[in-house]
C-alpha cells in the first residue's frame, strides 16, 4: 500500500510553518491594519500575538511528537472526543488553512494588476461592489495550477519552492527594513495609536490568528518527515516561526510609519509601496516591496495548500468524507486526489474576486482560534504533567475566540461572517453523511 514520502528536515519544517503565515496582508492590508489601530497599536498587537500564542506552540509541538497524524487537530481531539467533535474540529481547522489559497490567488492579480494596470479590464462582473477582471482571474487561476502541478509530483519539490520562497522574503525584508530606518522620521508616527491604547491593540489582537496560522501547519506534515529527523525539531521550527512571523508583521508596520505618515495611507491600495514611493520619489523601493510580496505571496499560497490537502488526505483516509480524498500517488507519494480537490476549490474561491479579502480575515481568525483550543483542551486531557503551560495555551486560544464571537468585543463577526461558517459547516455535514463510512479509523500513529 503506498505511503506519503519521508522527506522533510527541520529547515523545511521552519519554511512551511513561517511561510503558512506571511504573504501578503502586510501589503494589501497595511491601511486596513493601520486604520483599525495605529502604527504603535498594530506593532504591538503582532507582537503581542506572537508571544503569547507560544504555549499553543508548545501544545503543538508535543503532540507532532507523540502523534505524527496528517490529520492534525481531528487526530488529537479523537484521543479524549467523541468522533462527531473530532471531525468537526478538523473541518474547521480545514477552513483557517484553505480558505487562505483562494485570498492569495485573488491577491496575486491584485499586486499585478499594481504593476501592469491593464490587468484591470475585460471586467466580467462584481461581487459586493467589486468588480471582477478576466486578466486577474486568469492569473490565479495559473497560480493555482502551477502549484498543483507542484504538490502533485512530490513533497520534495514542494519543500524546496517553499525554502527558496520563504528565505529570499526574509532577505528582501532586511532591505526594505534598512531603507526606512535610513529615510524614515520619528515625527511620521504622529498619533502612535488610532483609539485608546487598550482597544487599538485589541483590535489588532483579534486578527493575528488569522495571519499567524501557520506555525501549527508543521505537524500537518509530521507523516512525511525524513527518516533522520528528530521529533523535538517540531518545537523548535514552531517556536521559532512564531517569532520570526510575528517580529516580521510588527516590524513592516512600523517601518511604513516611520517611512511616511500614516494617516496619508489610510484608504489606499498597497499602502506600504505607496508610504515608500512618497518618501523617497523613486520607483525602485515599490519594485523591490512588490518583488517581496511576489515571494511572499508564494510561500503562502503554497504553505496553506500544503497543510489544507494534508488534512483533506486525512479526512479521506479515515473515511470519514469520501475515501478517494485519501488516495495516494503511488509514484509520487502524494495525497493526489486531496491535492486535486484543493486546486478546484481554490478557483472555486477565486470567483469572488477583492470582495474575499478583508472578510477572509475575520472567519479565518475564529476558525484558527478554535483548532488551537480544541488541540490545547485534548492534550491537557492526556498530559497532566504540562497542564500549567496547557492552560496558558488554553486561555489565550479561549479569549482569541471570545473577541471573534461575542457581540461585547469590538469587531466581532457579523451576520455575512456567521453565514459564511454556517455555509462551511454544512459542507463538511454533507461530505460526512455521504461517506462510505461514518466513523473515523482508530489514531494509531505512524511508524517513524
């Protein structure tokens, strides 16, 4: 019976879990970002993201050890859940990754469109107001093909990609960095926070599960890992994903606001080209962000379908959607079919044109936070030795779904949000009751 191929080391882990989580928000939404909470307010609320979701992290990284399973969160809730909690916990989970595919592959017309302002014709139809051009769909649609075409053929080829992609963003970042600390003013900061300080940093907060989904997407792949990989390296590529990712949001928000000031980029496209175009009335820095986001782009369009087509395979494999999504290539060694129904779904998604973009945030941000409290609630279960950094772990993806849920808390989910989750929810239902088998297959961890 074929088997996933073994080919993964700790430099890969790293890339997958940090490129899963930067692309390109830090570009298309930096006025969004700005506008909710200020340059101080934004940073801070990265950051603090950041650190504090490093017991979730930790919950992670232990459970990659103890159950290397494709299926990640369905897995380890399965251990202490009953099997309709499990599935559902995956089916979100399955939601935080995937519907990021479809946001990068409208994203990628939208930064060409940037460039070659051609793009914007032959409009073909609006979706909430926006409209939808044949020339931008075409090249997500490309994007998504191209990245088929790539997972399809191997887990190898998808690493590499994802290395060089992910290493050259962090290289062109340190020059982007370097430009607004030599250009940049203090005096651009003006006001540091948009409201008060308490609420300008929760604002923030309540989208970093969103743009820090990623770092749990390495045990996604525990399956596939190298035979001389150490499981202890799992924690040491999430922990250090966390930072670097959360370091590199905080970051790009101050050096627009130090590059320019900020409340001139509110409203505008690509506001982080623009603050540096302004700043120094040269082209050569707007190419050299774009270039980045190009890369960035990459990495995570490919690091979400990586970790959304392992948890597909999973779901297949275990019968608990149609079997054929767990179907292995058996040259390849590749979830083929899952890999498939990914790219389908994700030109599926393209269809919606802009109007995807911000509300993707928001429903991305819930079902993340709620992965990762299902994750933390099982292992506390089974581990009573780390319950006190469980519980860390617990609380913060407690209150991080709190802030998307309940109606007290500013930029709570609204009533186009609540139907999009309940659109989802009966999706997976369908796909459940129309398995070949209800039930999911006993957890028994692959040998390694």
């Amino acid at each position: 019976m074929p088997t996933l191929a073994r080919r993964l080391r700790l430099t890969d882990y790293f890339a997958l879990a940090f490129g899963t989580m930067v692309g390109v928000g830090w570009l298309v939404l930096m006025d969004d970002w700005l506008g909710r909470s200020g340059p101080l307010g934004a940073a801070l609320g990265f950051a603090l993201g950041g650190i504090v979701l490093l017991p979730v992290g930790y919950v992670y990284g232990q459970w990659a050890q103890r159950l290397p399973d494709a299926a990640g969160e369905a897995a380890y809730t399965a251990q202490v859940f009953p099997p309709m909690v499990s599935y559902f916990t995956g089916w979100i989970m399955l939601l935080a990754y995937f519907i990021v595919c479809p946001w990068e592959a409208v994203a990628i017309g939208k930064i060409a469109a940037y460039i070659f302002p051609p793009l914007n014709s032959f409009e073909l139809y609006s979706v909430a107001g926006q409209p939808v051009f044949l020339p931008r769909l075409l090249l997500g649609v490309a994007m998504t093909v191209f990245l088929a075409v790539l997972n399809y053929r191997g887990i190898r080829l998808s690493a590499n990609f994802q290395k060089v992609t992910a290493f050259t963003v962090l290289l062109l970042f340190v020059i982007v960095l370097s430009v607004s600390a030599t250009r940049g003013a203090p005096s651009n900061f003006q006001s540091l926070f948009r409201a008060t300080p308490f609420v300008s940093v929760l604002l923030t907060l309540q989208i970093v599960p969103y743009f820090l989904t990623g770092f749990e997407s390495a045990p996604k792949t525990a399956e596939e890992a190298s035979p001389e990989f150490r499981r202890s390296g799992y924690l040491r590529a999430i922990a250090l994903a966390l930072l670097v990712g959360a370091a590199f949001y905080a970051l790009s928000i101050l050096a627009v606001a130090y590059i320019a000031p900020w409340p001139t980029l509110l409203g505008k496209r690509f506001a982080t080209a623009i603050a540096f175009e302004q700043a120094l009335g040269a082209r050569w820095p707007v190419r050299l962000i774009l270039l980045t986001a190009f890369f960035g782009l990459f990495q995570c369009f490919n690091g979400n379908f990586v970790a959304s087509s392992r948890l597909l395979f999973a779901y297949g494999r275990r019968r608990t959607i149609p079997a054929q999504f767990g179907r292995i290539h058996a040259k390849f060694q590749t979830p083929s079919v899952a890999i498939l129904g990914i790219a389908a779904a994700t030109t599926v998604g393209l269809l919606l044109g802009d109007a995807l973009l911000v509300p993707v945030t928001e429903v991305g941000s819930m079902a993340s936070a709620f992965g990762w409290l299902a994750a933390c609630l099982s292992f506390w279960c089974i581990e009573p030795r780390l319950r006190v950094i469980t519980a860390l772990g617990i609380l913060v993806s407690f209150l991080l779904l709190l802030m998307k849920l309940v109606p007290a808390f500013p930029g709570h989910f609204s009533l186009a949000e609540w139907i999009a989750l309940a659109v989802w929810l009966v999706l997976g239902a369908v796909l459940h009751s129309g398995s070949v088998s209800r039930q999911p297959s006993p957890d028994i961890p692959p040998s390694t």
